[in-house]
C-alpha cells in the first residue's frame, strides 16, 4: 500500500470545537475543558483508504481561532493538501466566519479539498441550524457533516472523507 503524508489544517472561529474535533479524530476522546490554542498544534493520525490503495497520513494543523487569525496565520495555511472548517451548530455567525476564511484561504493558497463541520449537534437545546441553511451551506462547500466532538457523531466520516478527497486531487494531478 503507498503511503501518502498530506497537510491539512482545520479552521474557524474561536471556540467551534476545532481542537475537540482533532481530538476527538485523533484519539477518540473528549474534554470539557476549553482551552484556548495559541498559535498552532500539530497532530498526525494514519487513515488507511484500501479501495484507493493507500495509506493516508494525516498532518494535522489546528490553527487558532479567528479572534487571532492574521497573516501570520494564514501562513500557518501555506502548503496544505486540504481544509477543514468548523463552525458551531449553537452559533450561526460562525458558518458565516467559515465561508469569510475558506474564501481569503483559497484566495491566498487556491482552492484545495475542503469539508465544513457544522459542529456540536449533541447540544439539541441550543442548535440554530436549519435544513435550509444546511443546503445553502452544502451548495457553498459541496461537503458538510453535523458532526458533534462530544459524542464523535461524523467526525470520523468527515475525516476521511476529506482524505479521500485529497489522494482523488493528486490521482487526478498526476494524469
């Protein structure tokens, strides 16, 4: 099986649940606790992708939330193979803020694979997203899960489908 090593950096708002969703993704686990990422934090799962005969390394980026995002974080961007935005479920303006980043991503570095994570759907009580803005929103990205950090809800199947996503590109880059 070939071995692929792939960049990809997850994006969004402050306190989406960019870093739960990578934890969740990378170690399958869970932490209430809210602690805010400073800079950058790198993180690696393998993901093996048979059909497509391929073992995907994922380098993940967790790039801090938009209360800090300038050039210095947009340089944290250069040379990913793919994106991942998140936005939270409970808080529409930050579906708003995803669109802002993928747009000046794609801008500055062109358009790569990407996938939007409308996020934390365990918490019902508060979640604000209608079927209609979910549409609209899968018009915008072509590929969004309701996922939840929390219980793991899509977070694994958002993943890999991002990886397959990015070996689908450099198949076809190659020809």
């Amino acid at each position: 099986m070939t071995v692929v090593t792939s960049k990809v950096c997850i994006v969004g708002d402050f306190a989406v649940g960019k870093t739960s969703v990578v934890e969740r993704f990378v170690n399958s686990q869970f932490s209430d606790k809210y602690l805010t990422t400073i800079g950058v934090k790198v993180d690696t799962k393998e993901i093996d992708l048979p059909q497509r005969g391929v073992q995907q390394k994922l380098i993940l980026w967790d790039v801090a939330g938009t209360d800090r995002f300038g050039d210095t974080e947009f340089a944290y961007l250069r040379g990913a193979s793919g994106y991942v935005f998140v936005a939270d479920g409970t808080r529409p303006l930050t579906m708003g803020t995803a669109t802002s980043l993928r747009d000046r991503a794609f801008e500055h570095y062109g358009v790569k694979p990407a996938v939007l994570l409308v996020n934390k759907h365990d918490l019902t009580g508060a979640w604000d997203v209608s079927e209609q803005r979910l549409k609209g929103l899968q018009a915008q990205f072509g590929s969004v899960f309701v996922t939840s950090a929390k219980t793991g809800a899509h977070v694994d199947d958002a993943l890999t489908h991002l990886a397959e996503l990015i070996v689908d590109r450099a198949i076809a880059d190659q020809q």
